[in-house]
C-alpha cells in the first residue's frame, strides 16, 4: 500500500476518534461546576424581614447624588417627553450608574442638568435639577425629575 494511503487512513481514523472524543467529553463541558455556584448568605442589613426587606444596592464604585426616603411618585415626577427621548438613546446618563439615586430604598441611574454625566441631544434638561433614570437603555425607560 501506498505510504500516502496509509497517511491519509490514519489521520481520517485520529479525526474521526478525536471527534467522537470530543462529543463524549461535551456534555461535560456544558455542566457548571460546583464551586462556581455562589452560595446565598442573608444581608446584615434585612435581618429577619426575609425578601420584602431587602434594598437594592448601589454598585461599587457608583456615587450617590442624592438619598431620599420619601417614595418615588410623592417626589418625584415622571416626564414623558424625557422618557421617550431617554428610549431612543437622546436623553441619558453618559456612564450607566456612575451616580445614583437612592429613592425609598431603590438604586436608580441619577444625573444633573448642565453637568457632564448627562447626555442630552436635544437640549432637554435645566441646570442644576436632578434625574432619576429607570431602564437606560431599553424601550422602557423612563425619567423622573426634582429641583435641586
């Protein structure tokens, strides 16, 4: 037989087995190991309150613009020309969450008019009054407002 025959039988018999190797060994590779699974430790902070008690938090290395405990639709009022100018990317935080506002414990995008955290292509925001942003980026999102 030929030496380039016998070349070619082998490699095609070391492809085919590698192959069948490497479909056996896939369902392995598609599993997660055990260690990457993070374990669920409570907060400090919710106690004994369970779920309902828990805040979200704001992300490391984010700053907070402003705090409030009030609730979110007493304060605060939801302008939809900015929401919908927020949904088609015109009006929005330059960097996703790099202030925050905290607001009835929940973590919101925040900006201020005139300032260099926010992106405003139409002109849209007054100096100095402060922007909560809920879902940047999605077609839902949507923008409230307060006077600093």
């Amino acid at each position: 037989m030929d030496i380039r025959i016998k070349l070619f039988l082998v490699g095609t018999m070391i492809g085919v087995l590698g192959c069948a190797g490497g479909l056996a060994m896939a369902g392995e590779m598609l599993t997660t190991h055990p260690s990457h699974y993070q374990e669920h430790r409570p907060s400090d902070s919710a106690g004994s309150a369970g779920i309902s008690g828990k805040t979200k938090q704001a992300r490391a290395g984010s700053r907070i613009l402003v705090r409030d405990e009030g609730r979110l639709i007493e304060r605060w009022m939801l302008n939809a020309d900015l929401s919908k100018a927020c949904s088609k990317g015109r009006f929005r935080q330059k960097r996703d969450k790099f202030f925050v506002g905290i607001v009835d414990g929940l973590t919101y995008g925040a900006a201020v008019g005139g300032h260099g955290s926010l992106v405003d292509r139409g002109k849209m925001a007054e100096n100095q009054v402060v922007y909560l942003f809920r879902g940047q980026g999605t077609t839902n999102c949507r923008v409230y407002h307060r006077t600093k």
